[in-house]
C-alpha cells in the first residue's frame, strides 16, 4: 500500500510540476517584451521592484525560478543589491498566485481544460492560438496532478504514525519548520510542497495548526534553489542568495512568536483548511515584506558583512549575460543586445588605438590592441554559445528572428575587430621600416576615420535603440566612406605617379583605406537588423 502511494505521489507531483511548466512557458511567450519593461523600471525604486518581482513570479510560476533569475542578473551586473532584495521580496507574494489557484475548486472543469488546451495546441493555425492554448492545458495539467496527490494521500488516514506525527507538529513547530525546509530543498519547489500539503488538507489530514510551521518552512526551503545556482558566481550575487534565505528565516522566526493569533486570523478567512493554507501562504508573505522592506537597506549590510570582500574584474567576462537569466528567455534576449553592444565599444576603441598607432607610431597601443583583441574573441564564443542556449528556449517569433539575426551582428563586431589588428600590423609594418606619410596622407586617413567612426557608432546606438534614422544615418555615413575611399585612392595613384611618397608607403595607405571601408560595411550589416529595408540596396563598388 506505502508504495503504491509514493509512487501515485510522485506520479501526481510530476503532472502538477510540468503543468506548471507549461502555463509558465505559454505566459512568458505572451508576456515577451513586457518582461523587459518590467525589469527596466526596477532602477526607480524599491517599492516597484516588489512589484516587479510579483508579476514576474506570478507569470513564471515560481518564487524559486524568479530568485535563480536575479541571482543571474545580480552576477551580470544588471541589478545591484539594493533592487535584488525588493525583488526577491516580491517573488514570494507572487509565488502565492499558485496556491490561491489551487484552492479554487475547478475539479469539474479539468477534463474539459485538457481538451480544449489541447485542441488549440494541436490545430490551432494562430501562434497566440496555440499559447492559448498550451495556457489552458498547463491549467489542466496542474490540477489533474493536484488531484492525483490528493487521491495518492488518502490512504494515509489508516495509517497512525502519519496521524501522530500530525498531532506532534501541533505541539512542535519547530520540527513542522524543519520537515517543510526538508521536503521543499529536496523538491525544489515551494508550490509543489505547499500544493502536496493543500492536498493532505483536502483529505482532511492536516489541521492549519500543523501546517502553518511546515508552510513557513516550505518558505525557507525554497532559498535553496538561489543558493545552489549561487555557486560559481560572482561575490555580489552570493549576497542576494544569501538575503533571500534571511529574509525567510526572519518571516519564519516573527511568525512562530505570534503564531497563535496568526491561526485565530487565517481560521477566520475560510472554513475550507485548503483555502486555509493558501491565505496564510500570501498573509506570511505579504505581511514579511511590509516588515522588512524599510529595513532593506540593513539586508544589504547584514550579507556584506557575513560575506566581505570585492570583486575581480575580467574584461572577457560575460558582463550583462548569465546562464541563470535563460529561465526568462525574453530577458535574456534584451541582455544579448547589450552584451554585444559592450564587444562593440571593446572593437570600435580598438580601431581607434590601431589608428592613433599608425598616425604616432606608438607602440604601446599595438600591443594593447592585440589584447583587448582577444577579449573580443572570448566575448565572441561566449556569446554565440549563449544565443545557442535562448534560440533553443520558449521565446516568441519575432525574438527568435532577432536571435537568428544577432548571430550575424556578434560576427560582424568581431570583423571590426579583426581590421583594427589588421590596422595595427599596418601600424608595425610602418614603424620597422621607418615609412612616413605626406601631411596629405595623414589628413585623408583621420577624416575617412571620422566618417567610419560616426557610422559605427550611430550603428550600435541603432541597434541599441531600434531606432530607424540612425539606420539611415549609417546608410549616410556609408556612402560618404564609399566616395572617400575613391576618390582617395586616385589621389594616392597621383602622388605615386608624381614621386610624392614611396611604394611602401602607398602600399600601406592604401591598405589602411580598404580596412576602414570594410569597417563600415560590418557597420552597415549591423545597423541592418533593426530595419533592412532602411538600407540603401544599391550595389557597393
């Protein structure tokens, strides 16, 4: 009989799991760039990054998946302390959505759930159709397994260890503590636990004065998950796992003191234990965060002093990208752009630095930009390998062609880089054989630069913004380089001609031209992606 009921447990626990899954994956496709905007706000104040992290839990279904998020954005360097603590407090009042879900009694309703979710996944012509969809039967799944866990427990009514180890965690809150921080970390996830116990509610097992302890420890439990993905990170996002835990661990232990009024207060909500459990679960959560959102600011002290220390920078690092923000693919793609964006800067100052080499001849920039050259070669893999990661998660059509495009623009910043070490070969080349340029070479090699520079940069600021004019700005600037770049050379074959420089140095110059109107090709392809049809198509000489 035991085994038989594990199993049925298990089996009702990995429905309840993955229809959970699959409505966090159809709300997050339809939430899509309302993720970014919710995140983007998180700069103004603490209060709204509460709020944030209630929406972002209550769409993706878990306090756990929020924390190991901005666990991730903290390593990235997006989100500092003081934003991660009100977020995280948000991701549990959020988390409670799930439990108040369950307690509503849609039994009834779930076959028909199933069928018309999965009507709408199989035939369903319309993409939003199909998100629908896959909504509607995720909905359909969680109860089917809620369902399945509570037919799975009935059997434990004849079993009197199990009612006596109820009737203990009335008379000891500290082990109902315990068993719901040891189920939670084990399971990993709290709106599986907390719907495991609204299922023994439903059989009538467990009274709200056994599992208001085990609810909060279920709280603490869930720390684990951020502190696991907090291994291998950086200093600061260790901090914001670790506030996590002591922000439960304070609920929990405030709690406990006054848990007798907080049973008189949930009894006088509901009748239903089930509905029972789900309000305490949000009264818990809620009433934490108006306790110790003033003290926010303590939080950030108390971790910095229990972990001391600063962090190591490596310019090769992911910076903006991290391997926890993939949970929220339509984040990770906005953090893509702005990685790519940082290689850009990395490349344009090096052309810079290979420029002001070859017109001053020093030799400490060359060096320093076959350095930071192999930054943008390690940011080049890096990146690409991630976008691999988000183009082989849920996200929407229109995010999975702006990854399909990036994989180009990653390409196209790491050509820029490779002609500024062109450029700085050019910049040795000059200075080992002593060739110096005319004042009139100098002069055409500084303004076609200028005109390159500003298209690059007005290409990053397109891509940075999708913003169209400067699309066509770059278009501009790159018909300006094309005119330059011929009219230079002719004048270059001239001074030949008329013995005004030697061969290795029209050699070089003429070299250092091709190199920069390259430059602004890639400059092109990139600023391209925004809106291709801004283009100018006319072909290149």
């Amino acid at each position: 009989m035991v085994f038989n009921m594990v199993i049925n447990l298990f089996a009702g626990l990995a429905i309840f799991l993955y229809g959970m899954k699959v409505m966090s994956d159809a709300l997050q496709k339809a939430a899509g760039n309302r993720m970014k905007r919710l995140l983007e706000i998180l700069t103004r104040n603490r209060v709204l990054a509460v709020l944030v992290g209630t929406v972002i839990t209550a769409i993706i279904q878990s306090s756990s998946a929020t924390t190991v998020m901005v666990v991730g954005l903290v390593n990235a360097g997006i989100m500092n302390l003081s934003q991660a603590v009100g977020v995280i407090m948000g991701a549990n009042i959020g988390t409670t959505m799930t439990a108040q879900l369950i307690a509503f009694k849609f039994d009834n309703i779930v076959p028909f759930a199933l069928i018309i979710g999965d009507v709408f996944v199989l035939f369903g012509r319309k993409k939003t159709h199909r998100q629908l969809g896959e909504l509607i039967l995720g909905f359909g799944l969680l109860f089917m397994g809620m369902n399945y866990m509570s037919d799975a427990m009935k059997p434990l009514r004849e079993i009197p260890q199990f009612t006596q180890f109820m009737v203990d965690l009335q008379h000891n809150p500290i082990l109902g503590v315990f068993a719901g921080f040891l189920l939670t970390a084990v399971v990993q996830s709290s709106s599986a636990t907390i719907g495991i116990l609204q299922a023994l509610a439903s059989q009538g097992l467990v009274p709200i004065e056994a599992a208001l302890p085990i609810l909060f420890g279920d709280n603490i439990g869930t720390c684990v998950t951020a502190l696991l993905a907090s291994i291998g990170t950086n200093l600061t996002a260790k901090r914001a796992a670790l506030m996590h835990l002591i922000f439960n661990i304070i609920g929990t232990f405030i709690f406990l003191i006054i848990l007798g009024p907080v049973v008189g207060i949930i009894k006088f909500t509901s009748i239903d234990t089930v509905r029972q459990i789900a309000n305490a679960h949000t009264l818990f959560n809620l009433v934490n965060t108006i306790i110790q959102l003033p003290f926010a600011g303590f939080l950030v002290v108390i971790v910095t002093k229990i972990l001391p220390g600063k962090e190591e920078s490596d310019p090769s690092k992911l910076v903006y990208l991290d391997e926890r923000i993939l949970e929220t693919p339509s984040v990770a793609v906005v953090q893509i752009i702005k990685e790519i964006l940082r290689m850009a800067d990395i490349a344009r100052t090096n052309v810079k630095k290979s420029i002001d080499a070859i017109l001053s001849g020093d030799e400490k920039l060359i060096e320093e930009v076959y350095t930071d050259e192999k930054t943008i070669n390690a940011l080049e893999r890096k990146i690409t390998e991630y976008l691999l990661a988000v183009s082989s998660k849920p996200i929407s059509e229109d995010q999975s062609n702006r990854v399909a495009a990036l994989f180009n623009t990653v390409h196209d910043v790491e050509r820029i880089g490779d002609h500024a070490e062109n450029l700085v070969e050019l910049a040795q080349f000059k200075i080992d054989n002593k060739i110096v340029f005319s004042d009139t070479a100098i002069k055409e090699v500084k303004e076609i630069y200028s005109i390159v520079d500003r298209a690059i940069e007005a290409a990053l600021e397109a891509l940075k913004n999708d913003d169209e004019e400067k699309v066509k700005e770059v278009d501009k600037y790159e018909d300006m380089v094309d005119e330059l770049r011929d009219s230079f050379r002719e004048s270059h074959i001239r001074r030949l001609n008329n013995n005004q420089c030697n061969i290795n140095a029209g050699v070089v110059f003429l070299d250092i031209i091709t190199n920069l109107e390259r430059i602004s090709d890639h400059g092109i392809n990139i600023a391209g992606i925004v809106n291709p049809s801004a283009i100018n198509q006319k072909p290149k000489k």
